[in-house]
C-alpha cells in the first residue's frame, strides 16, 4: 500500500477524531496525491455537512461509518476506484 494512502487514512482518523481540519487535508493535496483525488467528491460532501451533522445525530453517525469505511478501503489494496464510491450522502 502507498505511503499517500496511509498518510490520508490517518489524517481522515484525525478528522474524525476533531483533531484535524478537513480544508488542512485540501490544502495540502500534494501530501495524499491520486488517493485524495478519488475520494475528493465525498470528502467535500462530509465538509459541506458540517452543520446537518451538529443538528441530526443520525445524520453524524453515517457519515461517520462512511468515514470508517473509506479509512478502512485506504488502508485495503482495493483499486483506487474504489474510493469513489463513497459519498456520504447515505
């Protein structure tokens, strides 16, 4: 497994974990190179949520099990592809 897939894996852990600011993971793009690219889409839905997931705890707890999932596929071999298919939209 690549270096950038582990890096993202465990920034997104952060993320989860409050520790770490989604925009910091964009802003720094060339540190997760090709995996980021592929899950970029959803990510920007989880950051666009923000607010529904303070107010809708159901809401939260999916988005979080995506999050899991797709922490989970960057620490797989699964193809890059792969990655696309989550976002967090349910």
């Amino acid at each position: 497994m690549s270096s950038e897939r582990n890096r993202l894996a465990d920034a997104l852990d952060r993320v989860l974990a409050g520790t770490l600011d989604l925009n910091e993971i964009f802003e720094q793009e060339a540190l997760y190179g090709e995996p980021l690219s592929h899950c970029y889409h959803g990510l920007q839905h989880y950051l666009g949520d923000a607010d529904i997931r303070k107010r809708e705890p159901e809401y939260r707890a999916m988005q979080e099990k995506e999050m899991r999932k797709l922490i989970r596929l960057l620490h797989s071999d699964v193809g890059l592809e792969f990655l696309d298919s989550i976002l967090f939209l349910g």
